[in-house]
C-alpha cells in the first residue's frame, strides 16, 4: 500500500485526470446510450411460474399483464346514459393504445360481473400483450392519460395494477443531495476544518459517480433492476465516506505528530487504507452472496451495489492520496495548525478525552455494561419473531395517487381480494378433464376464503383451463396466503385424482407469495456463505479464532434487532403512515436477503476498524486490557461519526416516497444505530474485556497454513521522500 499511495500522492494531478477522464468517458456512454434497467425475475420450479409458462404458450396475449380501469360514478350508477357517454369512447380508444391486446369492459356481456351491486363502481380489465418490464413506461402513461380524459363531471376514473404502479411512482431521487449536506455538516463539525470535510464526500462522490454509471451500462448485459442503482447510491455514499473518512482521520493524526504531509499520507494508507480494504471486500463478499441464492432479479442488485463499493475502494486508496498531496497541511483546522507551531507534536489525540473516559469506564464495569446492552438488543430484536415477507400492495401507496384511488374504490365495490385475484391455470389432456375442472370451480364456490370464482369456457379438444378466484382478502394479507396454500394441499389435489388433469395456482398474488417462499427456504444457506466467508476474512486479517466468531455473532444480533426495527414499522405500522410509507403490511420478500447483505458488510466495517486498532496495540504490547482500551479509545470518535453520516445517508431515502425505499432506509439507518452505539462501543469492548487474551488465540498448525495478510501494519521508518519534505510543523511555521 506505502508504494501505491507514495505513487499517487506524488502523481496527484495524473491521478485526477484519470479520475476525471473515466466519469467523462462513463457519463458519454451514458448519454449516447441511455440504460436498460429491467424488474422481470424468473422464479423456475414454482407454481405460479409453471401457470404463467402455461399461459404464455398456449394465450399469449393473456400471459401478459393486466390493469384495472376503475369507473365510479359520485351520482347515481355507470349504466346513467351521461356517465356512459363519456366512459365508452374512452375505453374504445383505450382498446387501440400500442400493447393493449384487450380491454374487457363492464357495459359488455363478459364485464357483467364487473359492476358493484350498488352500480357505483365498476371496473374494466386492461390486457396487455406483454409482462410489465417489457412495456415502455411510455405506452402504459398513454394508457394512463386516455383513461383519465374522461374523469370529471360526476365520473371518476382510477387506474389499478402493478403495471400502472411501475410507470406512475416517481422515480427515486434527491435524498442523496440530502444525505450528502448531513454528512458535510457532521464532517465540519467533527474536524472544523473546510477541506477536511469535504475530502472524504468528494472522494465517496467520485466513487459512487463512476459506480453508477458502471452499472447502468451493466444493464445492457444483464439483468437489473430499477432499484438496483438506488440501492447502489444508498450503500456507496455511505461506506464512501466512511472509507474516506477513517484515512483522513489517520492522516489527521499523523500531521498531529509532526509527521510531514507525504509520510502522512503513506502511513494513513498503509494503515487505515488496509483496513479500508478489508472492510470493502467483507461488504462486496455479502453482496455477491446474494448469487447462491441463484435468482437473477437479486444477483443483479448484488453485483451493483458491489460493484459500487469496490469504485469507493478504489477511490479511497487512489484518488484520496491524490488530493491529500494537493491540500498537505490544511486538512488541520487553523486552530489545530496553531497548536502545533505553539505546543509542537503530540501523540495522545483522543486517548484522554471522551472516548479516553467511556473505554475505561467499559473496562471497569464490563459485565454492567454488556448486561444493559444486551437486554436493549434483546428488546429491538422480539418483532423479529413474527417476521412475515410478502409483497406490500396498493393500499399502501400514498392516499392521492391513482393505484392507492383505483385499490380503495374495488374493495369498496368488490372486496379486498379484488385487488388480486388467483388464476388457477389447468392442463387439460382429455374431455373428461373439462368436466373435472367445472367440478372444481363448483367446489372453489365454498372454500373458505373465496369470494368469487368465475371459470372461463372450456371449448371442446382445448388443452388448457382458467379459473379465476377472488379471495375474501388482500393481496397481502396473511389470510390470502393461507388461501393459497389450502387451495394446493387440500382442495385442488382431490380434483386432481382419477383424471389426467393438473392445476396450478397463479397470478401475480401467487408469484410474490411463492417468492417469499423460496427466499425463506434459502435464508439458512445465505447467511452460512456470508458468514462463513466473512469469517475466514477476519482470520487471516487479525490471525484470531476468537474475533471473527465474536464479529459473527455480533452481526447476527445486530441484523435480528434492525429487523425488529422493520418489523414494527411497517408490518405493525408503528409510525409507517408518518413517513407516507403506508399502513401495516409484510416485509418486501427480498428485504431480508439484501439488508443481510448489506449488514454483514457495513458490520464488519465497524469490526475491522475496531479490532485491527486493538490488534496493534495488542502487537506491541501483549495486553489485552490495554489493548481493547486503547483501541476503543481511539476508534470511538471516528466510528460514531461515520456512524452518524450513514444514519443520515440512510434515513434521507425514507423521503423518496416508495415504501420499499424507505424500508431500506429505515432499516439500514436503524442497524447502523444500533451496531455503533450499542454493539461497537459497548457490547464488543465488554466481552473482549471479558474474554482476555483468549481474544487472540490461533492454533499453531493453522497459524502455520493460514496466509500472512496483515491489515494494521507497524508504522515503521518510511524512506524520505524526494526533495527531503520538511516535517508538519515545520511547515506550518512556513505559513
């Protein structure tokens, strides 16, 4: 690291065109050739995805997605002649809109049952010839506007469906310049210095930027999906400035020393720059576990957001040294420049202050402390125990948009399972089977849970039946996916028997419970890779058994108590409404897998800095006690801050308006909270202090197997550095 850093320090202005010129040559790209951001996701082997083959293959245009045009009329009913005279022509010219393949309306003989028994409400279905991700938002807004030319004058028009969800919520963006301003404020406050607070948000700024746009060129070769960059941005402003930040702090110190601006900047990197390279490769290792779980639509949000932590990486140890040869001594505040030219170096710079007294007073009162912070994690982590992943539905958009408009007007007029009903999608190998599948639609009449089923003509030699069923609840309500599982394991297998008929259960209700499904069963497998791998990390970096189990441990308690956090917000809907999130609702599926992800990588940040300080010191001087003392010590200031630049960066996408964003960014903000100031600076201190010299224990035969990688070198004599730079303080008397 010493020669890579001496070399860009040296370079800097190379360094900075280079730099420059790939965001230039990425920003090119990126204009000429736009992205391809893609949400389809294939789930092989499941039900609902074995219905939608079937459909694509035998009705094409029916395997596409469908929405729901829902009319309601504020005075009398829709068949009025004024509210059919604007309705018709509308839903005529709707029918001829690109990628419609159909629109079944409720004044037709097939649409009967599409009015409300009152006939206030009604609604027509919208058949697209495509799955959504294939559609350009374009031509689903045209739809959208056609539609709701005709609202007014008594009659108002609403429109329903995933698809119109995807093209009518506003795209992500703006809480970045938000986080960012909360980080430069923290920054400034922390270090009082102009330059020293922005240096690390340029460098993560940089990083994120050429990250970005990396992936959206990605998208062309693979899939990812719309979230993907967001996320991206999310993770990479917040360990890019950390990264940034704990070099810089390092830097700090070493000018605090006398220690002159380029020697500085070589032992920061070869230091906290190692560090910074551990801690990136535990985050993109928890990223890219999300491969084993061998779904695409995750691989492709894994692979991005790695691939934007490993920009911030580079940025760090490349680009920061860069500018650090630029600004040399004015990353010191005037005062701090003033301190060293009057009272001269000193070694001691947090030692005895505030985190100089909290890490003694942790090491007095170990057992008191981990006591308390247990139990308060205990607390955080009990919802956690009534977890339930699914897919939130419209009832939780906000109040004023058309699906939240469209969801409340057919649970209304037709009951919540409205909003999504099952297809039940059968093969047919012979007559006899027609008249198994009727048998089935009668016995589906008086299932529990069910409150309507219509079954579609079977004509004579088809290979293929559909029945649709709507639940007595919503889409995401528990009791539907009850529903689903009954309908499999006890009232469609009795049909079944004696024919050659098989029934599956599908739609997009049956295709996110099945998601849920399937992640669930790969959890155990997903949290044994990253774990595993982020153990054997931290054993070849600290040369410990000890710490890397404590580290382990320590980030699934960390990730149980986050998503007690969720759980609580969203599935019980404390405070949900507050942040326009909408009312309770289960877990986004894909939360837990990501967030895990992300958790076990910002959590091992912590850990490294943490422990590769009390390593050093443990090096030198083969005292536990001290060890752990002198490295909280050291570390606590600079970890909190980071800490408080993620909680900000992070709680900054609650305001993007998209409650699977602000999922994200509760639950991130919330895990950063609770891994820095109760499990860093309180829980590990405590149990290291506990554990003893036990905490650097190795057997000597994997001592003797394991590769020498050390993350915290020795600040050995560097060579001078060309022209003989004078020391820091003599460069301050200079100026």
């Amino acid at each position: 690291m010493s020669a890579l850093a001496r070399w860009c320090y040296q370079h800097r202005y190379v360094v900075f065109a280079f730099w420059a010129a790939l965001l230039i040559a990425l920003g090119v790209a990126t204009a000429a050739r736009g992205t391809s951001y893609s949400d389809e996701f294939s789930l092989p082997g499941t039900e609902s995805s074995k219905a939608l083959e079937l459909l694509e293959q035998s009705s094409p245009d029916q395997a596409g997605d469908t929405a729901q045009l829902v009319i309601h009329a504020e005075r009398g009913t829709i068949t009025d002649s004024a509210v059919r005279q604007r309705v018709t022509p509308m839903l005529a010219e709707v029918a001829q809109l690109p990628h419609v393949a159909s629109v079944t309306s409720p004044y037709d003989e097939a649409g009967a049952t599409q009015v409300s028994q009152d006939g206030s409400i009604a609604f027509a279905t919208v058949q697209f010839d495509d799955l959504a991700q294939n559609i350009a938002i374009e031509d689903v807004e045209k739809v959208v506007d056609t539609a709701q030319e005709a609202d007014g004058s008594g009659v108002q028009i609403e429109l329903g469906g995933q698809i119109i969800t995807n093209a009518t919520q506003e795209p992500p963006g703006g809480s970045e310049a938000i986080g960012v301003i909360a980080a430069a404020i923290i920054l400034f406050i922390a270090f009082g210095s102009l330059f020293a607070s922005l240096m690390p948000i340029m460098v993560a700024l940089f990083g994120v930027g050429v990250g970005i746009m990396a992936i959206g060129q990605l998208s062309f070769a693979m899939s990812l999906s719309q979230i993907a960059p967001t996320l991206a941005a999310l993770i990479g402003l917040g360990v890019g400035i950390d990264y940034a930040l704990f070099i810089v702090t390092r830097y700090r110190n070493n000018l605090k020393s006398g220690i002159a601006p380029e020697e500085s900047a070589i032992r920061a990197l070869n230091t906290s720059g190692r560090a910074v390279l551990f801690a990136g490769g535990t985050v993109v290792i928890a990223l890219l576990g999300l491969l084993v779980l061998n779904v695409s639509f995750l691989a492709g949000m894994g692979i991005g957001a790695a691939i934007t932590v490993l920009a911030t990486v580079a940025a760090a140890i490349t680009l920061l040294p860069a500018a650090l040869g630029v600004l040399g001594i004015r990353l010191l505040s005037r005062r701090e420049r003033r301190r060293l030219l009057e009272e001269g170096p000193s070694t001691s710079h947090a030692q005895q202050g505030f985190w100089g007294r909290w890490a003694n007073r942790i090491a007095r009162r170990k057992a008191l402390f981990g006591l308390v912070a247990t139990a308060l994690i205990v607390v955080l982590s009990l919802p956690t125990l009534s977890l339930r992943l699914g897919l939130s539905d419209s009832g939780n958009d906000p109040e004023a948009s058309t699906t939240r408009q469209a969801y409340d007007l057919l649970a209304e007029g037709f009951g919540p399972g409205s909003n999504g009903p099952l297809l039940l999608v059968a093969e047919l190998g012979s007559d006899s089977d027609a008249q198994a599948l009727n048998t089935l639609a009668g016995t589906l009449q008086s299932t529990p849970g069910v409150a309507a089923v219509s079954a579609a003509p079977v004509q004579p030699g088809a290979t293929l039946g559909i029945i649709q069923v709507i639940p007595t609840s919503s889409p995401q309500d528990e009791d539907t996916s009850e529903l689903i599982n009954r309908l499999r394991d006890d009232v469609i297998p009795p049909a079944e028997n004696g024919t050659s008929m098989q029934v599956y259960v599908g739609g997009s209700t049956a295709i996110f419970d099945d998601f849920a499904d399937v992640l669930t069963s790969k959890l155990p497998l997903f949290i044994g890779v990253i774990i595993g791998l982020g153990f054997l990390l931290l054993l070849v970096a600290f040369r410990s058994v000890v710490v890397p189990l404590t580290a382990a441990l320590m980030n699934l308690i960390a990730a149980a108590a986050s998503f007690g956090v969720i759980v609580a917000v969203f599935q019980w809907g404390w405070g949900s409404e507050a942040i326009n999130a909408g009312s309770g609702g289960p877990v986004e599926a894909f939360l837990p897998v990501i967030m895990l992800a992300i958790l076990f990588g910002l959590s091992m940040d912590y850990q490294v800095f943490l422990v590769s300080r009390m390593h050093e010191e443990w090096h030198h001087t083969r005292d536990n006690a001290r060890a752990v003392t002198v490295g909280q010590a050291e570390t606590g200031r600079v970890i909190t801050a980071a800490a408080l630049i993620m909680i900000f960066v992070f709680a900054a996408f609650i305001l993007e308006g998209q409650r699977v964003i602000a999922e994200f960014g509760v639950g991130l903000a919330a895990a950063v909270a609770i891994d820095a100031f109760i499990i860093r600076t309180v829980l590990v201190p405590a149990v290291m202090h506990g554990l003893g010299n036990a905490n650097w224990w190795l057997p000597g035969w994997l001592d003797r197997i394991l590769p020498h990688l050390s993350v915290d070198p020795a600040d050995e004599p560097l060579p001078a550095p060309a022209g003989d730079e004078p020391p820091a303080a003599e460069l301050v008397s200079q100026r």
